[in-house]
C-alpha cells in the first residue's frame, strides 16, 4: 500500500502540469466565446430577430426550403432539435422533476415553496 501511494504522489506533479497546461488553453478558448455567445440579447438586437423569424415564414411559405443541400437540412434540424432539448430541460428545472409536477407533494406550504422541502 505505501509503494502504491508513493508511486501515486511521484506520478501527480509529472502529470499536473501538462493538464494544467491543457486545460488553461481550452478554458480561455471557452471564455472567449462565452462573453459573446451566453450573454443574454440586447434591445437593439430585437430588429435582428424579427427579421430573421419573418425569413423564415418567407422561405417557408415560398418553398424555399426544398433548394436547401441536405447537409443544411441536417444542420438546421440538429438546431431545431437542440432549441426544443434545451427547453425541455428547462421545463424540467422549472417543474422540479422529469416526468411532471408534484402538486400534492408538501400539503399545507404554499405553492411556490413547497418544491424546495
């Protein structure tokens, strides 16, 4: 048992640092995407929005949507796909378990608390 915890304690500097290493570069990567990519929208990015949901109506209705190559397609389902998971997900958190809501769960507290008993 002492050889194995010695061998452990010799081995944990020699690999500390390059992961370290690693993981610093792929953590300043994420941060730099995260400032732009997680932040809520802006009010001014509104216009943006509604004009890019009436391009769409516009292609849906036109039948735009069948000159799309077939990797578009999958891209744009995948999204699609991802939008309604992640919501899903919310509804989830939102609901305090997966398969629906508990409303008899906690008698007598009310309604907005009784899910953190």
């Amino acid at each position: 048992m002492a050889a194995i915890v010695n061998r452990v304690t010799a081995l944990v500097p020699k690999v500390a640092l390059p992961v370290a290493r690693y993981g610093q570069s792929k953590l300043s990567r994420f941060w730099y995407f995260a400032r732009v990519e997680l932040r809520p929208p802006m009010p001014s990015e509104f216009g943006e929005v509604q004009k890019g949901v009436q391009k769409i109506v516009k292609s849906a209705s036109t039948g735009a949507w069948r000159q799309l190559t077939v990797k578009q397609f999958a891209l744009n389902g995948l999204v699609g796909l991802e939008v309604m998971f992640w919501f899903y997900i919310g509804e989830c958190i939102g609901r305090g378990s997966i398969i629906g809501y508990r409303p008899g769960r906690s008698e007598g507290i009310p309604a907005p608390y009784k899910y953190f008993m």
